[in-house]
C-alpha cells in the first residue's frame, strides 16, 4: 500500500469515528443520566418501579420539565394488582423516593388487575399517559387534587371526567386483605386517606405524573413515551 493510500485510509477512519462519535454521545448521555437517577433510587429504597417503566417516564420528565413548576415525578404502574404498593412520589432533585404507597384504579378497568383504560367521560376506568398535577380542593372525596392529561386522545379528558386524586376508605391496605383487592374508583387515582393528604401536598401544583398499564396501543400512539 503506498503512501498516499495510507493516509487517506487513515483520514476516511477519522471522519467516520468522529461521526459515530458525535451522532451516538447525546443519547448515550440521556440514557447514562436516567440509570443515574434510578440507581441512586433504588439504593435509596426496598421497593421502587421497573427499570422499564422508570425509563418510559424519563422520557416524558426530559420533554416536559421545562413545563413544570414542581420538581416530582409521580409513576402508577397499573400493571402491578391493587394489593401491591404501586405509586411512587420521587423528589427529582434528590433522585429520592418520598411516598411508595397502593392505589386505586378505575372500577371498570379491572378487578384485581387493570386491564382496560379509556378517555372517555362516564367510562368508569383509568386513564394512562402523562399527567401535570394542578389546583387542590375540598369535594365529597375531602381534600383532593385535580390533574389535567397532557396527551390528546389518550387522557386530554381527565379534567372533564373529574379524574382527580382523592382519599378513600376502600383504598387502605386493610381492605384489600380483606377483600384480595382494594376497592374501585370512578376512574380516579385514590389513594389511603392516611397517606392522601401528605401526597397531595407534596405533588400539587405543576408536578408530573406518569400511568403505565398493559396497553401496548398507548405505547404505539404516545409520542412523549418515545426516546
């Protein structure tokens, strides 16, 4: 090979890596700074989301945290059943978990499980997507937190359903072992009445919320779940 082949060999390598190099480092990072928090997450506590779930509600905080007032991000992971403690409150800021508690789910979604979810008023079941917590007030559920859907088709009518966050005395833990599962809402996320109050306080106002459920058509049509 001679000289001048050598060379261009050499420059033509050059160029290539640094395309490679420059076009892969951003999403390295973003991924390199989701398995940061969530590490330090689940160093910090015995029971904490999937690292799947976690990654999808990343990907929505990464769009929408310059839209947010309040530093927390909520996640629902409505494919664990009812008995299991599947709402997580994490102070972003800390990379900590501040509340891991059971909740509700809507009473036509499912018994134990949530298996179907809707947008639609008087439908009676969750909805999944992404969620900007808003404005606290007292109704017949007591203190409660009304939540606006962020994603149109998929949860954009929360507000007109009145889907809001609220305690509720068939949300306790005590029901649910006396029953195999907590009790039903009309679609709304409750919470125990023990725990409703200090949650609501801590992600009202501007915060973020994330339902995951079993719903592999929500996955295909929402873009903020998309790296």
């Amino acid at each position: 090979m001679t000289l001048p082949t050598i060379i261009h060999t050499l420059i033509s390598f050059a160029l290539t890596a640094n395309i490679i190099h420059t076009t892969t480092t951003p999403n390295l990072s973003k991924i390199s700074e989701s398995e940061k928090i969530y590490q330090m997450i689940v160093d910090d506590a015995p029971l904490v989301p999937s690292k799947e779930i976690f990654e999808l509600a990343m990907n929505g905080w990464e769009k929408l945290e310059n839209n947010l007032e309040n530093p927390v991000l909520t996640i629902i992971d409505f494919s664990l059943p009812s008995t299991e403690k599947r709402l997580w409150v994490i102070d972003m800021e800390k990379s900590e978990i501040l509340i891991n508690t059971v909740v509700s789910h809507g009473r036509n979604s499912g018994q134990l499980m949530a298996e179907s979810f809707s947008n639609k008023p008087e439908s009676y079941k969750s909805s999944l997507g992404f969620f900007k917590t808003a404005e606290t007030y007292f109704g017949k559920h007591g203190y409660s937190l009304r939540i606006d859907g962020l994603e149109k088709g998929i949860n954009d009518q929360a507000r007109n359903r009145a889907i809001v966050i609220h305690g509720a005395d068939y949300a306790k833990e005590e029901f649910a072992k006396a029953t195999g599962r907590l009790g039903r809402s009309l679609g709304c996320p409750a919470l125990p009445p023990d725990i409703s109050k200090e949650a609501i306080d801590i992600i009202k106002e501007g915060s973020l919320m994330f339902v995951f459920g079993k719903a592999p058509d929500y996955l295909e049509n929402s873009e903020l779940a998309q790296p």
